[in-house]
C-alpha cells in the first residue's frame, strides 16, 4: 500500500466517522438568538389581549391577583435567558412547587422512595381529589396516585428530611432558591390566606395520614406544604428552575449542580404524565413537553437538553391550568422544534 493511498484512505475513514457521529448523535439545536427571541415576542403579542379563563378564587389571596400579569421567560441549557413582557411581577409558586419538594425526597431518598409511598400514576381526576385517593387505596389496592396531586404532595412534603419544622422549611426553600439562582421568599398573604382556608388539605392530609402514607404529624405537613405553595416568584425564576432540570440538573446560569443528572428523568416523567392534571394527556399529545402548572398562573415546560420555559398569567381554564401560559408555551416550543418526540431534520 502506497504512502499516497494510506493518506486518502484515512481522510475517508476519518469523514465518515464524522458522518456517523452525526447522525448517530442527537442534532444540535440551531436556534438563533433572534430566531428565539421572534418567537417569545410572538407569542406574546399573539395571546396578550384575549379574555378567556379566570384567576383562581378558592383561596381568597388568588382572586385578588392582577390578572394582566403575563410574561414569558425561556433558559437555554446554556444559560442564556430570553424574556418577553411582565417578568418582573411575582406570583405564588402553588403547585409547580411539587416538582421541586418530589426531586427534593428522590435526592435525599431514591426515586424507590416516591414510587412506593405515593406511586407515579396519573389519577386523572381533579388535583385535590379525595375519590382518587380513595380509588387508588380500594380498587387498586395501594398507593397509585403520584406527587403532583395534593395528596400525593402533601405526603412528599412530609417526607422531606429535618429535625423540626424549621430546619424542614429551610431546606425546601433553600432548594428552591438554587433552582431559581437566587433565593426566594413567601408571599405572606397568600399564606395566610391559604392557611385560613386549606380545610380541604387538611382533611386529605389527615387521609393519607389514615392510611399510613404520612408517619407523622400531619397537619404540620399540610402546613408546611401550605407555605412551600407561597413562595414568591417571577417567569424567569420558574423558567431558571425549568432550565436547571432541562439541563441535567445543574442550573446554567450559577453553574451549580443542583440536583444528581440520574434523578432527573423520573422527575421529568411524572411532570409529562401528571403535570397538567386531567389535561395532562392532551397537552402532551400537543407539545411532547413534560410540564407544570399552578393555580398562581405559572406554568413551567422542560425541553431536556435544550431549555426550559415558563409563563405566568393567571387566568386559569376549568383544569385549573393557566390559559395564555398553555397557549404561549405551546406556540414557543413548537416554533424552536422544543418536542422531544419530534423527528429531527
Ligand atoms: O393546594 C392547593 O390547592 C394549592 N396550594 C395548589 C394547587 C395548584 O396549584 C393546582 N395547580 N394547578
């Protein structure tokens, strides 16, 4: 074999090891900065002046919230943040917190822990169903429902690990804040608010306390739950939050590793299935994305690998899911190939 032939022969070998590679790797995503930043502007002129849905009222704080706060805010996996309207207006977490308390217990627990006390199975009933509780403990036979629901999550917050109820907080907040980037705090009158009226999630916290689900103290879970629902944030907190878990688990604005990569897929799975509630089902089959809402009018959507995304504006549908959060996140998303179940191109 000559010295010329030995030359070409690894310059093809070489080529079509890259081609290879390429194809074999998943495509890097191509989005431009203005392509981005088109398609969050969009977005939002497209859905700023529609009238549809309603601010939550059953806890009393909610109904007072200004129901023309809307912003959009996306994190890419590299850490660039691209913002659209109102991203300064705080609204409370509610119940996107459920992610953030159920991959607080996987990490100090193992993801064996959730499937076992509370289960990963859509209930597809209402977030605080009791008939769901009641269904999953007398026709199926034990612990089916998931803790994206309020029993589901209340049982979660009891778990989380602490001396006193106070070294329990700190730490889910603390939790919360590397999540976000910077630390967070309690908007007091929803919390108040919601702790005068939280019957509900009281007797559902006493329920799963019946049933062995919750070891101990169940009103002080409930409590605790009530106040992890009352943390304080804007879009682009959430979407730093939503950024943090599509990008393995380590916030791409601090840099910091907040949670172990390992644990990320069974968060993200939960979202995708339950994370919506009774339209989980339908808002997957529209965006692929595995999400979260809250009846703040925040919603979260992690593309894995690529970005997160969050929007706030109140007005909720009968789901209980914002209307123009569902609608911009979708219209983002689809617009920067965010589906994970997409083909490449
Ligand atoms: O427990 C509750 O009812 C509220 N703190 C949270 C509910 C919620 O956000 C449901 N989400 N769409």
């Amino acid at each position: 074999m000559s010295a010329h032939k030995t030359v070409a022969d690894t310059r093809r070998w070489a080529l079509a090891t890259l081609v290879a590679a390429a194809l074999a790797a998943p495509a890097a995503w191509a989005q431009t900065p203005a392509e981005i930043q088109a398609a969050l502007d969009a977005a939002h002129a497209k859905y700023k002046d529609i009238q549809e849905g309603k601010n939550a009222d059953y806890i009393p704080a909610l109904a007072k919230v200004d129901s023309k706060i809307y912003g959009i805010a996306l994190v890419t996996t590299d850490g660039k943040v691209y913002t659209a309207g109102d991203v300064k207006s705080e609204v409370s977490i509610q119940s996107i917190s459920k992610v953030f308390t159920m991959a607080k217990v996987i990490e100090e627990q193992g993801p064996e822990a959730i499937e076992k006390t509370i289960g990963v199975d859509a209930t597809g009933m209402r977030f605080n169903s009791i008939v769901a509780v009641e269904f999953a403990q007398k026709a199926l036979g034990g612990p089916e429902i998931n803790p994206l629901v309020n029993p589901g999550a209340i049982t979660a917050t009891s778990m989380v690990r602490g001396s006193s109820r106070d070294e329990i907080w700190k730490s889910i907040l603390g939790f919360y804040g590397e999540f976000a980037g910077r630390s967070l705090g309690v908007d007091q009158d929803v919390f108040k608010s919601e702790s005068d009226t939280n019957q509900r999630n009281q007797a559902i916290g006493y329920l799963m306390y019946a049933y062995g689900f919750i070891k101990a103290e169940p009103l002080r879970a409930t409590d605790v739950y009530t106040e992890q629902c009352s943390v304080a944030v804007n879009a682009k907190d959430l979407a730093t939050m939503a950024g943090t878990l599509a990008n393995a688990g380590k916030n791409p604005v601090t840099g910091k590793q907040v949670m172990k990569s390992a644990n990320v897929p069974e968060v993200l799975a939960v979202m995708a299935t339950a994370g919506l509630y009774d339209d989980s089902g339908k808002w997957l089959y529209h965006t692929g994305l595995p999400a979260k809402s809250g009846v703040g009018g925040g919603i979260i959507a992690v593309s894995p690998g690529k970005f997160g995304i969050a929007v706030i504006s109140p007005p909720l549908d009968d789901a209980g899911n914002s209307v123009r959060a569902q609608k911009a996140i979708a219209d983002v998303s689809n617009a920067l190939g965010g589906n994970p179940y997409a083909p490449r191109h």
